[in-house]
C-alpha cells in the first residue's frame, strides 16, 4: 500500500532530521541517526541517504564531494589488500552496498572474511598499525559470527564480518534475512573504482 501524501512529507522531513544528524556529526551513523528519531513511521536508510548526500553537496561542492568519495573507495580498497596480504589464505569479499561502490562516512563499509578466526584477524590488523579492531557480532544463518570492525588512520571504517569457509559463506544472500545481496572480489570491486575516477573527471 502506497504511502498518502502526508505520511510521505513527513518521513522526508524526518529523513532531513537524521541527515542533519549526522552531518552535524551528532550521531556517527544514519543508523544511530534513524534510532534517534523515536516511535512512528521511519525513513530508510537509502532516503535519509540521499539528504545527507545532497547536505554534502551544497556544503562542500560536488567537486569536493566527489574527491571524498573517490577517497573512501581507495581506502576500502588499501583495507581489503591489507587484509588479504595479513591472512593470504582468506577469501575477502565486499558485500551489500559496499560491493555497489557507495562507501562514504554514513555508515562503515562492509566485507566477508572467510576462512580465519576472529581473534588471528584482529591479532594481526593491530600488529600491522591499524587502531585496534572492536568486535561485535551479528546473529546469522550459519549461527552468531564475529564482525572485526577496523579504521584506518583517516577515519575510513570497515565492518569484516568472519565466516567459516563454507558454501553459503560465498552466496550473493543476506545472511541475516535470506534476500539477494551485492557480492564482489577486490578485483571486480577495484573496477568500480576505477568507473568512479572516470565519471568524476
């Protein structure tokens, strides 16, 4: 059922809000953002998204907008190669939205890493220089898995979420609601970056 003209207005309203959030640098997240709101009918994600974009864009300019961005995708690519040079045996995955080449300060990046133990993954990473790794974890279908959540020294985060090495492991789905998800290697993830600095110029 499609939403009547006032219910849309006020949810871009309350979307304008979370961004805002966020921009200011109130919240860290537009899911922290998003929670902030409270009770009653909830934006998504992707519209609170888009307001936050378009804050940026009028604030920063889109030239610099775009710098950002092609910032955010180098260091995501620079944390994946790290990562797969630490742990070589490994398989490194990008995921969700991430895999579709939108990576910005909104939210952390997200991957898979499958075929090593959280604790080896975070153990390394620290010794390596990065600040040292949280660990979180996320209830799934192939049980409850760590997340080792690492940021780099400009402040580009990434969640890796750790896997064992098993089919699904590597399946384009959700593994928290069984939908169809982005999935990408470094190598096909490094092609969109490489469309990005294109479509900048």
């Amino acid at each position: 059922m499609e939403l009547g003209n006032s219910n849309t207005d006020d949810l871009d309203t309350r979307a304008q809000h979370a961004a805002r959030m966020v921009f200011d640098g109130a919240v860290a997240d537009i899911d922290g953002a998003i929670a902030k709101l409270g009770h009653g009918l909830l934006p998504t994600r992707n519209r609170v998204r888009r307001h936050l974009q378009a804050m940026q864009q009028a604030s920063h300019g889109l030239g610099q907008w775009w710098r950002d961005r092609l910032a955010a995708l180098e260091a995501i690519v620079e944390l994946v190669q790290t990562v797969q040079y630490l742990v070589p045996d490994a398989t490194v995955l990008l995921t969700g939205r991430t895999a579709q080449g939108h990576v910005d300060a909104s939210a952390p990046a997200s991957a898979r890493v499958i075929g090593v133990g959280a604790p080896e993954l975070a153990d390394v990473l620290e010794q390596h220089g990065l600040r040292p790794p949280g660990v979180a974890s996320l209830s799934t279908s192939l049980g409850v898995m760590p997340i080792v959540q690492v940021e780099d020294r400009g402040g580009h985060a990434i969640d890796l979420l750790v896997l064992p090495d098993t089919p699904a492991a590597h399946e384009a789905v959700n593994l928290v609601d069984g939908a169809r998800v982005s999935v990408l290697g470094l190598d096909r993830f490094c092609e969109i970056v490489e469309a990005a600095k294109i479509e900048s110029r």
